[in-house]
C-alpha cells in the first residue's frame, strides 16, 4: 500500500470524537505489521509499539490523533429533520449541502439542509447561515427515524477523498489523518533503520474537544520525550503570511514556550543533515495540539510539535500535499534514530 | 430512467454538450429521428400509432443547470470565479467542484474557522470572496489545466435512498429523465419533444426553440423549490416532497392557461395519480418563453419538487416523478383523445 492509498482508507473511516473506534480498529491492522505490539487504552487511544537496540532504554512517544469533528442530533422534529449540535469547531457557513453518515441503529445517510434563498428576509440575505438554521435531512419519517437514528446520534462528515494536480490531495479529516500518515510513513522507514530508543506510536482520541487522548496516554507511556504531529495552516489567498505555511516545502517545525528549544533544535539539525526539507512555525504559548498535554504530563514531558501545511482547516475539503507527509514520516524517523541518553539528560539541563 | 447518469454529468448553461450527448445516443437506440439548431437545443419528433393524430404538441424539459465559470488565475494559482444561473451562494463553501471538459477536481475553501476575527463569521461569504483551489503550485501550473471561461460544476454523488433521490442538477436532469420516459412509451398522437439550453439564464433556448415547433399547445416538464421543512408554515412550502408532481398555476414567467391546466387536473383526478399545486408565485420556466412565442402558445407546467434547488446537492421523492411521468403521459392521451380546445 501506498501512501496515497493509506491516506484514502483513513479518511475514508469515522472517528468522531468520543467515537473513535472504526478509525482506531482500522490503524490497528495497518500498524500492526510495522511494530512489535499493539495495544488500546481505557480512553481509546491506540498504542504501536516498536522495541528499541539499546540497553539506556530510552522511551519516546510519537502521536496523532485520530478524532475529527462531528454533529451530535439532539432533536427529531415532527415532519423528520434533525437538529444537531457539533463536536469540535465548526463553521456553520461550511455546512449547508454537506454529506453526513449517521451511525445509528442502523447506518443512514442525510445531507445537511437549510431553508431555500425565497424565504430568506431581506435583512438575512448577507448574514451567514447559524448552526440552528441547519438541520440533517435524511428523508425518512419521524417514526423510522425513532427507530433507527435516536436523538444522541453521532454523525460524521461524508466526502470523498479528492486527488487534485500534483501530489495534492483533498478530503475529510485530514485533520489529523494527515498526522497519522507521517506516523505511518516514519514506522516504514523505521523498519529499515537501527534506533536506540523504545518507540511508542500513538492514535491518540479526544484531540478536538481537549486533548484528552494525549493526556492519558502521556502517562500510560511516561515517555522521556513526546512529539505531537499535527497539521497547521496553509497559504490561501487573503491568508496574513505570517500565519500560514507553504504546501509542498516540507514540515513545519514548531517553537515557543510548548516546545522544547532543543528538540526543536534537533528536528531542524536532522532535516539539514539528511536534506528533507522543513519550515518553521512559532506560537507564543500552549499550541492547539497535543503537545500542549504532554509538556505538561508527570513531572514535565519535553515536547516537540511537528505539523503538515494544511488549507481550509475544519472543512470537508481540507487539502495537504502527500510529500510534506513523506519527509515528515523521514524526518521523525532519522531523528529518533539519531537519539541517545546524553540528548534526553540534557533536556533537563537549563 | 437514467435520472443517475443525467444527474452525474456536467451541463452548465452554455455548454449542455454532455447531456446533449448522452441524451441523442438514447434517442438513436429508441430509434426516434432527433436533429438540433443553432444553440445546441435537441429535438427528439415522436410519431404517433396514428397518423391522422397530430396536435402540435411540444413538451420541453431544459438540459442546463446553474453552476460557476473561471473568470481568472490567481498568481496563487487559486481560481476566482462568476456565477452561471441562481446559483445558491450560501452553500458553495467547502464543496469539491469539476472544471472545463477535462472535469479537472478542485475545492471551494474558506478562511478556517480558527483564523477568524471576532465578527468574520456572521457574514456571508458571497463569490467575490471564494476561490477554488486545484492543488496548483502558482499560476503558472493552473493555467496548464484550466482557463478563464472554463465552465465549473459541482462533483456530487447522485445516490438513491429509498424512494429519495440525491444528486446535482436534479433541476432539470429529472425533467430530462421523465421526457426521455415518456418518448421510450407509445401514443396515439405524436409530438416533439425539446432538451432545452440556457433556460437558467432566462429561458433562452426554449424561445428560438418554439418559434421553430409553432406548436399550438406545450408542456413544459421542470423541478421547482420545495420548502416543506418544520418551522415554515404550510402556505410557504411551495411544495412538497412525497405528495405527487406540483401543478403551476403562474409564476413570474407564465400564467397557465386555464383550460390547459383544467386538463392536467382532469387527468389526474380521473387517473387518481397524486399531485398537488405549486404554492409560490416566484422564478420562472421554459414556460414564459413558450407562451409568448409567435401569436401566443398555452403552455402548462408540471413539476417535480425538489429541496435545495440550485444547490451542490438537492433532493426529490422518485415516486413524485414517476406520478409526473404518468400525469404527463395522460395528458398527451387526453389531447389525442378529444384535442385541447
């Protein structure tokens, strides 16, 4: 299988946050041929396990998580739409005309609705479309659908994985599926290369709505040092530069107070010494992503953050470029690689 | 019917060239003589079992939907674009589209939600502010597969859920669907059917179409709004789904001719076929354009409801459409029969 193929299949699952066991079961068989052991916590998140060579026993922790947004019905109403509420952020104005698979009783399908431009008022004609002017519309009667999707039914967004020019390719939750992919493409690497260090790759859950994944599992592996893959913006047009980051110019490399300057550092060593390009990206406090948890796990986690350029960020259309995947999966794995006791002590060394 | 295909493929206003296609093979395979004319309208001439049998009648159903088209190439190589028809702005964000006859795949995106300002997302975001995005490193790699003018429809999966269709275009591929039907059955009396162009952008082709027809009486076969949702009070509907085809009584464009629309009633109560009356005043059909060609045609209309109209992605009730098909087919029986006036 190829990267293109992975990235299809994955995007192709659900994974609702709190829901994330199709996902979860699927990156269990794929992982499972690339590592030593597979295991799932009591959260959810999935742990691949990849023993190291060396006796100093070093413990590193790799993760992406591999929740995505989602709707949650809260309303049958008496001619059969569903009103619904999200989990994670959402654009209401990315919504009307969506796909959406319910995964109720029984699988059904529905397609987000919104009242037709003649009943709109004047005053409503610029106005961006509300969460509740929405609803799912699946066609069916409210009696089939007491039965077959009850309210608290979790529904995932529906797209096709889209392949555009080049080596771009667009869908659904890639966000952080696209993480999950370098994981994938730095365990293949892995297995050609001799590494020191315990290696643990997690599909963390829960990542939309807090980072709770990351959490627990930070402290089920109590890592030596952990590294959040996660994607971050892409240019687009009206974009303010500093923002954003290119497609196609490789990873993003993360600084600021939730990263640790030298694992920072070495990240960017690594690229320069084995020529895979890299860009940086700085935040001035705690990052949207898992490494905001694991920086702050046990008595203190060094954290690193590496992120895929991604445009149009919680839609269904958000697009990456499969090479920053590939040097990014390269990249971990020539770094992991070159890890030692020495660099880890002197994480602690301030 | 091939509601599937017809919804599938792209014929934006102006360039119908796909359906028409794909329509004129089904034509040779029933073996009915077909010819076109200057703007691409495609007129199917249906014989009669009996030749004395001959009302001069045209049933017209267009071919064109609403969709985009290229006005320039970003230096980005993101692509601005016009819009062709009503299209229904607010649902254009984040769905994946088709350009220029290559289909080439792009995206429409948005600003993400995390890099917002206070306010931004109470806005909507009207076509001057959206863009498509084919993965193009810059302009320069853009213009290689698309163009300025390269028309751009959406990339929807026409999917059937039980008796409900969803797909793209279903105004008025479902029309096209259910005329191609009705020239598959036989008749007594004969007509000529026309696939219509550029009917979305004010009923173009059926003008020229009819002048050449000179019919003496006209069916138009369209989809038209649905509003049947909870909180609209039943007067606001326009119609709904599942309650047989939506009779017109006028819109913006026609008034139907009462005895015309007496008939339609007539065979649908005689026949006990489901159907119900289009409860909106607004927009306009084919029907505008026939009416007033020449020395005047009555013309009558007969719609599928449909929700979301003119958006990436709309939904109908199939059994509306094959009551459409049986309301339509009576009709043609009807005027054989006993003629109109």
């Amino acid at each position: 299988m190829d990267l293109h193929n992975f990235l299809q299949e994955i995007t192709q699952k659900d994974g609702v946050s709190g829901y994330e066991d199709t996902i979860g079961d699927y990156l269990a068989g794929a992982f499972a041929p690339l590592v030593d052991e597979v295991r799932k916590d009591n959260l959810g998140n999935r742990f691949f396990y990849k023993k190291g060579s060396g006796e100093d026993a070093l413990r590193v922790m790799l993760c992406a998580h591999m929740d995505e947004i989602g709707l949650i019905t809260t309303r049958i109403d008496e001619k059969g739409f569903l009103s619904f509420s999200s989990l994670g952020g959402f654009d209401p104005r990315t919504l009307p005309g969506q796909d959406v698979t319910l995964r109720g009783r029984e699988l059904t399908y529905g397609l987000i609705g919104f009242k037709p431009a003649h009943l709109w008022k004047e005053d409503e004609k610029g106005k961006a479309v509300k969460m509740e002017d929405l609803f799912i519309d699946t066609g069916l009667s409210p009696e089939i659908l007491r039965e077959r999707v009850p309210v608290g039914t979790v529904a995932a967004i529906k797209r096709n994985f889209l392949s555009l020019q080049g080596e771009c390719r667009a869908g659904k939750a890639l966000d952080d599926r696209a993480g999950l992919a370098v994981l994938w493409e730095c365990a293949r690497e892995l297995t050609r290369l001799r590494h020191n260090a315990e290696i643990f790759l997690v599909a963390t859950v829960q990542e939309e709505v807090g980072t709770r994944g990351a959490v627990v599992s930070t402290f089920g592996i109590a890592p030596d040092l952990g590294i959040a893959v996660d994607v971050c913006h892409g240019t687009f047009p009206g974009a303010a530069e500093h923002e954003v980051s290119s497609l196609g110019e490789g990873p993003v490399i993360a600084y600021g107070p939730n990263i640790h300057p030298q694992i920072a550092g070495k990240l960017q060593e690594t690229a320069r010494e084995y020529h895979l390009p890299c860009q940086k990206d700085f935040s001035t406090g705690p990052t949207g992503t898992d490494a905001r948890s694991i920086q702050v796990s046990l008595e203190g986690v060094p954290a690193g953050l590496l992120s895929i350029p991604l445009r149009y960020m919680h839609t269904s259309v958000e697009l990456v470029d499969l090479e920053d995947i590939k040097s990014g999966g390269r990249l971990l794995a020539y770094f992991i690689a070159g890890l030692n006791r020495s660099f880890v002590e002197g994480l602690s060394c301030f | 019917m091939f509601l599937k295909e017809l919804s599938a493929m792209p014929g934006i206003s102006g360039d119908e060239t796909k359906v028409r296609n794909f329509i004129r093979e089904k034509l040779l395979e029933m073996g009915i003589k077909n010819f076109t004319d200057t703007m691409g309208n495609l007129f199917a001439v249906k014989e009669g079992q009996r030749k004395d049998k001959n009302p001069e009648l045209m049933i017209a159903a267009h071919m064109d939907e609403v969709g985009l088209m290229v006005s320039s190439v970003e230096k980005s190589g993101h692509l601005r674009f016009y819009k062709v028809g009503g299209v229904d702005e607010k649902s254009l964000i984040s769905k994946p589209v088709r350009i220029g006859t290559d289909g080439i795949r792009g995206v429409i995106g948005a600003k993400a939600v995390h890099l917002q300002k206070k306010g931004e997302r109470e806005k909507a975001l009207e076509v001057d502010n959206l863009y498509i995005d084919i993965g193009a490193k810059n302009k320069e790699d853009a213009e290689k597969v698309v163009k300025p003018g390269d028309f751009v429809s959406f990339d929807t999966e026409a999917e059937s859920w039980g008796s409900i269709f969803k797909g793209k275009a279903l105004d008025n591929r479902a029309g096209c669907a259910a005329l191609l039907e009705l020239l598959s059955r036989k008749f007594d009396c004969g007509f000529t059917a026309v696939f219509t162009v550029q009917e979305e952008v004010g009923m173009r082709g059926a003008k020229v179409a009819a002048y050449r027809i000179n019919p003496k009486v006209a069916l138009v076969i369209e989809t038209t709004t649905a509003a049947d949702f909870a909180e609209v009070k039943e007067h606001n509907e326009a119609t709904t789904l599942g309650k047989g085809p939506a009779l017109t009584i006028r819109d913006e464009s026609v008034i139907v001719h009462p005895q015309l629309l007496e008939r339609l009633i007539e065979v649908a109560e005689v026949e006990k076929i489901p159907y119900q009356f289009r409860r909106f005043l607004g927009n306009y059909t084919d029907a505008g354009a026939i009416s007033q060609s020449r020395s005047g045609v009555p013309t009558g209309v007969i719609s599928t409801p449909c929700r979301y109209l003119h958006a990436p992605a709309s939904l109908i009730n199939l059994n509306d459409l094959r009551h459409l098909v049986e309301i339509a087919g009576g009709f043609i029986r009807s005027v054989a029969g006993k003629g109109l006036f």
